[in-house]
C-alpha cells in the first residue's frame, strides 16, 4: 500500500508514471480513477435527508462513476483509434492504466470549492485554482499519452485538443456550407 501512495505523489507532482506497471490488474487503475472522480461529484452535491432521498443520491452517485468509466474507456478507444492511423495503435490497456491516474488533481477540488464559498476573494481565487487543476488534469493526460505511444509533449496535447479542432473546423465547414447552398439558390 505505501508503494501505490508512492506512485500516487510521483505522478501528481513529478508527472512521472514510470512505476505504473501496465500488468497491474485493470481494476487497480479503475479503482483509483473511481475514488478520485468523487472528489469532483461530492463537493456539489449535498447529502438528501430522507429514505428515498438517500436512494436517488446513491444512485446518483451510481449514474455517475459509470459515465466516468464509459468516458474513461470511450476515450482510450477514441485515442487509440487515433494512434493506429499513425500506426502506434493497438495499445489500449496501457492507456487505461496511466489514464486512470490522470483524474488524481481532482482530490484538491473539494477544498478549492470551500474556499469559492468562503467570500469574495476567495471565489476568485477558487475559481482560479479550480482552472489550474483542470489544465494540470490535461498535462497528465497528455503525459499518459506520450508514456503510452511514445510521443513528444507537443504531439500529446495537440492529440488531446484534436476533438476540439475538429469540431471547430466541422462548425467552419457547415457554416461556408450553408452560405454557398444560400448562394446556389438565390442565382
């Protein structure tokens, strides 16, 4: 146990994910992605009073650690996918096991938002640390991404923002296509 605490600094503050073993059991990784994940759902939820109550919270809680797996793994397939046009695909558990540990920052977030609650100031400030934290969960994940297929920094992150790109680039695209089909039929 003091081994995976050891890991857990190592990543989170070194950025280091050389002692993550990829033969490590899946549910070691889907377990701290878990735990880590409800640093970010229990800070904005209050505790119901009530019986029912209870049970919808609870299954809340539940609705929302199986979006977090679904994403977790609809990501891994979508990067993967990514990677095997540039052939160094093929590598999909690996990617599982660092990006399991990417949502580690997250345990920072309940204290950022008691300081968000706590004046003025320290809404800003909060709002501040909490977009740090998102940006310091998208470095991990690009080292995931470099460790996993062997790229540089900069490829990681423009792999990360290739979602964004290109629905930037689709919205570009349907916008000069409405604008010529408008053109076609007012000639």
């Amino acid at each position: 146990m003091e081994k995976y605490f050891e890991n857990l600094y190592k990543i989170l503050f070194e950025f280091d994910f050389s002692d993550v073993s990829t033969d490590r059991p899946i549910y070691e990784g889907m377990l701290t992605l878990i735990w880590t994940s409800l640093f970010l759902y229990l800070p904005n939820h209050t505790l119901p009073s009530g019986l029912q109550q209870d049970f919808l919270y609870l299954g809340g809680i539940g609705i929302y650690l199986i979006g977090i797996l679904f994403v977790w793994a609809i990501s891994a397939v979508f990067f993967d996918t990514i990677a095997k046009i540039f052939e160094k695909g093929g590598k999909i558990r690996p990617l599982l096991t660092y990006s399991a540990y990417t949502l580690l920052p997250y345990i920072f977030f309940a204290p950022f938002e008691m300081l968000k609650n706590s004046s003025k100031i320290g809404y800003f400030f909060g709002t501040k640390l909490e977009i740090l934290l998102f940006v310091w969960v998208i470095i991990l994940y690009a080292k995931s991404l470099a460790k996993t297929y062997n790229l540089s920094k900069t490829s990681s992150v423009l792999l990360i923002f290739l979602p964004t790109l290109a629905i930037s680039f689709a919205f570009i695209w349907l916008i000069g296509t409405c604008f010529n089909i408008g053109y076609i039929y007012t000639v």
